[in-house]
C-alpha cells in the first residue's frame, strides 16, 4: 500500500497539533496493547511496496532524523535488533540523528549510559530532552536567569547546574528567576506547595513536557509532568508560560537550529501520533510513523481517513507510515539512489 502526503500533512495553515486533545488518543492506543504487540508480530514484510514521486523526492533531501527512543530504537530495555544496522547505514549514508525524549528525569548523560548499555554507541551531540531544550528557551528568552526552583530529580537537576544554572533551595527568601517544573518521581509535598507559591508570585513558569502519567507495566500510575501542572493550576490558577515536549516543536527546532537544517531537511520518527508526528507537522518537518510500538496501523489509517475529510482533523496523520526504521531506512537509501 503506498502511503503518499496527500494522507499525512495537511497545509502548512492548518492549526497547531496540541497537548489538548491527545489524551483520549492515548488512553484508546494503551489499552489496546496487546493487540498492538500481536500485530507488530505479524508484520514481517515492509509495509510500503512502492512510493509516490512525491514522497521519494522528500526522502532524497533528507540530512537528519530525529529518533523517538521507547517503541521506535528499543522497547523498554530490549534494544530492536534492526536498530544498530540502521545506524550504521544512515551514517554511512551522511544522514545525522538525534535521539528525543519526552522524559527529563534522567541526565543526557544518564541517557547516554543506557544507550551504551544496550549497545548504541552516542554522544551528547546525538541526544535532545526535554531538559535540554528547557535550558535552551530559558537562555534564549531570560537570558540574565541564573536561580532556578525545579520540580525535578536529581539527575535532572545536575543537566541545568551544568549549563550554569543554580539550583534554589526550599526557601521563601531564596527567589528564583524561573520556576521549572517537570516528571519529579522524588517530589515532596513540601516542594510542590512551595512551587505552587512561586507560580501565585508571577515568577516566569516553564515546563518540560505535557504528560500527565509515564507508562509503565507496573501496578501502579506514575504522575507525570502535566499532573503536577494542574495541581498547580488548581492551587493558584496559574497555567506554564510554556510547555514544552512533544506536540511543541520547541525540540525539533533545537535540533534544526543546532544543526543548520530547514524543516524539509529532517525527519521525526516515532510510534505516536499524538505527540511525535504531531510534532513534525507543528514544526513543518518530515513525519514518520513506526509501526513497532504504540499505534496500530488500524488506528493510523483511522487517522488519515479523518484527515482526508475533515479541514480541521482532532490528529494530523504521517507523511509515511513504516513497519519500522529498518524499513525507513531502506526507503531512504533507495530514494537517494544508494
């Protein structure tokens, strides 16, 4: 089946893809995981047989590709054994990456010793949190900030001291420039009310992404980052200036930004719709579904269908739609005539 553009972005004048709706979308994926791994099981063949021109010509212009990690490299600590021969051929090829996360509760270095663990050979060049593009916005848009109170774990904590940040202390007297808050699995209740204190106080407001649980397999829910926001929110009524992660192309703009790449120029791939290419189209970019982690291809197909009629569709659907990114990787040696 050839999944051509006509399917996947709709004009550049369609409205910005959102955190808003995305919840539903993502409550409907989860609980249909079983059926989601069945199907991934089954597909042993490529998805497309053929290309549209259109999509080929996309495909030969394309410098980067900025990877999802959980369902599209890896699943949970089972490194996708097609991962490092895709690695390997996009290098070759003069194709750049970066890894992306929504999750900042782990250090670039952090991140960086899992992928090394699971064989992924990468350094901080190759890797884009949510923190990281915190710390870019902060800069860019508060550039004399230097104190900063954070919801967020330790690991997390150490990337901002890193880039020259200080961390302030649980103290009414100890005024920060920013508040940041993010996923904080070691928070305190005494933390979060102090927070919220600086949130009622105007201090400018950021926060790293907007999920309001992380999956996990455990019994358990884990509150993530746009849990505590509405807390917050409740507490004083104050909403982040900014929340960043993905839908917010914030991050694909950091990486275009870093790399000196037009929107054409870069590929994000992922296995959801609602935030990963979501956030293509909300940055103009390339974007790519695998089909090796949270969406099914029924639901992405349901996706375009909305697409194809309606102006205004709830999700934007793919450029392309790929079993995984061994076969995204084959589509674009062929489109570059390697």
């Amino acid at each position: 089946m050839v999944q051509s553009s006509n399917v996947g972005r709709i004009a550049s004048g369609g409205h910005l893809c959102t955190s808003f709706h995305y919840f539903s979308l993502s409550l409907r994926i989860v609980s249909n995981f079983g059926k989601i791994i069945k199907n991934n099981i089954v597909m042993t063949t490529d998805y497309n047989k053929e290309l549209t021109p259109e999509i080929r010509e996309k495909l030969a212009k394309i410098k980067h590709i900025a990877l999802d990690m959980d369902g599209t490299i890896y699943m949970g600590s089972r490194l996708f054994p097609f991962t490092p021969g895709f690695l390997e051929d996009m290098t070759k090829a003069g194709v750049g990456y970066s890894f992306l996360t929504n999750n900042p509760t782990k250090s670039v270095a952090d991140y960086l010793h899992k992928l090394d663990r699971l064989g992924i050979k990468a350094d901080e060049g190759n890797m884009y949190t949510t923190s990281l593009a915190a710390i870019d916005y902060i800069k860019e848009t508060y550039p004399q900030a230097k104190k900063l109170f954070m919801l967020g774990t330790p690991s997390m904590v150490s990337q901002f001291e890193k880039a020259g940040f200080e961390a302030c202390s649980n103290d009414p007297e100890d005024v920060p420039d920013v508040l940041v808050v993010a996923f904080d699995t070691t928070l305190t209740y005494p933390r979060l009310c102090r927070a919220a204190w600086w949130a009622s106080q105007g201090i400018p407001y950021v926060a790293t992404n907007p999920d309001r649980v992380c999956p996990t397999d455990q019994k358990t829910v884990l509150v993530d980052c746009g849990s505590l926001q509405k807390c917050i929110e409740h507490a004083t009524g104050r909403k982040p200036d900014i929340v960043l992660g993905k839908p917010d192309p914030t991050m694909l703009d950091g990486i275009m930004h870093r790399h000196g790449l037009k929107p054409e120029e870069i590929i994000m791939t992922g296995d959801r719709i609602y935030t990963d290419t979501a956030m293509a189209h909300n940055a103009g970019a390339v974007g790519v579904l695998v089909l090796s982690g949270e969406t099914t291809l029924e639901t992405a197909l349901k996706v375009a269908e909305d697409a194809r009629n309606n102006p205004a569709p709830e999700f934007f659907p793919p450029d392309l739609i790929v079993r995984d990114i061994r076969e995204l990787g084959d589509l674009i040696l062929r489109s570059k005539g390697i």
